[in-house]
C-alpha cells in the first residue's frame, strides 16, 4: 500500500512516499523545504514531486499520514487541511501521529531528548527510550527542562545544545516521513477507520482576536 505523509509541525514541510507491506515498509520518495514561512507555498509542489519522481498518480494512494504536532498554529494546519482535504478527495484514510514521536523513533535505541523550536525560546519536548515516548509531549524552555537523557536531536537541540549539555545529532533536525508512516504501519494494514486529524498546539496561537474596541473619547 502507498502512503502519503505529511510533516508541517515545524520550519519545515516535508512530503514523503512510503511503501506498507505485510511485514515492513520502504521509503520510495521525499522532499522536505525549510522555511518557516512558506508552508502553504510549498507543501503542495513537494507532495507533486514526490509523486513525479517515484513514477506514482495520487490516485494510487491508499492512505495519508499526517504529523500532528506539537507545533507552531499557522504552519501546523497546513499540512492538516491538505491531508484532510486530499483524504476526503480520494476517500482513503487518515491517520494522525504525534510528530515527536516521528524523531524519537527515528533516533533509535537509548535515552533521547526531542526537542523542536517552539519560538518565544522555549522547545517542544518529550523524552524516548529506544524509540518509545516517556510521558506526555510538553512545551518549556530548555533550561527547564530536565531528565537522565544521553544525546538530543531536533533543530530545538541543535539550537539550545549548549543549555541540554549533551551531543546533538544535527543530522535528525525533522520527523522523516518513513518513522512518522510507521507509527500508524499498524492502523494501516488493519485499514482501520479513517481518524480526525486533531491538532496538538500545546498553547494558543501568537495572534489572537481583539477582546473588543475601546471607547473614543470626544
């Protein structure tokens, strides 16, 4: 089965093709932009590409991944109204998995701290042990943040490695779309029912309505 994954939870969005089998999975394609600026601009051209350059039409996916957070508002709903709406296009599935997870699993066995930008200085962090997450993903600043963990990786890492005091694996910044597919390999095979792609923002957005207009005084 051929399957879509999209990541905007942080400065960059990735598009990736991953091949499910029975007993696996293959990474076929990926394009991944960092800007932090420009989700909305470049989801759309990478998840073409991807499809192009693996030889693949949209109508051969069977089911669409997406990386829920935690994450910036404005870049975060992009990659989830796109998977939404593509999903509902061509009545496949969706699945959600937390996008810190994708890094944990992708970091591999031991004690690993994921740490991705969260602006204001402050990360969005959970702790692994060989892949699997120790406790709820949380938001802090790095000083706060404190635990018997040996490296970290995520672009928070490689930004606050001086204050976590450990080796930053400066080569996993961002979830792969491969380890963020195998967090829901399971839900897929068993082609269990689509899932509603909730966000998971941690905190509200930066920009919020007015409470209302102040009085002008004559």
């Amino acid at each position: 089965m051929l399957v879509l994954a999209l990541d905007t939870s942080t400065p960059a969005s990735t598009a990736a093709l991953v091949e499910v089998t029975a007993d696996g999975l293959r990474g076929i394609a990926e394009r991944r932009t960092v800007d932090p600026r420009a989700h909305g601009e470049k989801l759309a051209p990478e998840i073409a590409a991807t499809l192009t350059e693996a030889g693949v039409r949209v109508s051969d996916l069977k089911a669409i991944v997406a990386g829920l957070g935690p994450g910036p508002f404005t870049g975060l709903r992009v990659g989830l109204a796109t998977a939404a709406s593509m999903a509902q296009a061509l009545a496949v599935p969706t699945y959600g998995v937390c996008s810190l997870d994708g890094l944990g699993r992708a970091a591999g066995p031991g004690r690993v701290l994921v740490a991705t930008d969260a602006r204001r200085r402050e990360v969005y962090f959970a702790t692994y042990v060989d892949g699997v997450r120790s406790g709820e993903p949380d938001v802090a600043k790095p000083a706060e943040i404190k635990g018997d963990f040996e490296r970290v990786v995520g672009e928070g890492g490689l930004k606050y490695g001086d204050v976590f005091g450990v080796p930053v694996e400066e080569h996993l910044l961002y979830p792969p779309g491969a380890a963020l597919v195998a967090l829901a390999a399971e839900r897929i095979r068993e082609a269990a029912p689509s899932e509603p792609l909730t966000p998971l923002y941690l905190r509200r957005p930066d920009a919020v309505e007015p409470a209302g207009r102040k009085p002008v005084l004559t």
